[in-house]
C-alpha cells in the first residue's frame, strides 16, 4: 500500500510540474506585443504630454503584462526588442486617428497599468 501511494504522489508531482511549467521563452509574437505595449507608453510619453509615464514605470509595466500573460521574458535581451519598439512607435504614429484622440484613447486603455 505504500508503494502504492508513493508511485501515485510521484506520478502526481510529475504532472503537476509538467504542466506549472507552461512558460517557455518569449516567441517572436509574444516580443512584438510587448513592444506594441512599450510604444503606446512612449508615445503617451513624448505625443501626448505624459512625462509621468517613466522609463522604470514602462519597465514595470511590461514586467506584469508578461507575467499576467504567463510568459518567460529570460530571453527578452537576446530578441531584437529597440528595432521592434521602433518600428510599434512608428506605426502607432501613423495610424490615421486624430492626435487628440488618439492620445485620449491610449491613456484611457493604458495608464491603469502603471498603477501597480
């Protein structure tokens, strides 16, 4: 009966850990949605007057939108991240909505993530 229940708590904590260890490295998809996200803070940032949205506040906030999402940004140096938020920014600049607006919406969908 020990055994019994020994080989039943192994296979157990052997799935348990199989399937808690859902991360894996952040996917190419995965780096471009964090860098939509940082270019909707820099664009808050340097567009629309937000000089409260900081660097570290940024940081913050893509740390818990990855965690939120369950992802593992180990490799988050390795991806090419300046060239994609780059390249979110500008597009988030040319999206045909007017500047006021455009500033309005983003802040109202964004800013309660650096709250926390």
């Amino acid at each position: 009966m020990k055994k019994m229940f020994a080989l039943l708590c192994s296979v157990t904590l052997s799935f348990a850990t199989l399937f808690s260890s859902s991360a894996t490295a952040l996917t190419y998809t995965q780096a471009e949605d964090l860098a939509d996200l940082t270019a909707i803070y820099l664009f808050l940032n340097k567009d629309c007057g937000y000089e409260q949205v900081s660097k570290q506040k940024i940081e913050r906030a893509i740390f818990i939108f990855s965690r939120s999402q369950q992802w593992d940004v180990t490799n988050y140096s390795s991806l090419p991240m300046s060239q994609l938020n780059e390249d979110s920014y500008r597009d988030l600049k040319g999206i045909e909505v007017p500047h006021n607006k455009k500033c309005q919406l983003l802040a109202n969908k964004s800013l309660s993530l650096l709250d926390y």
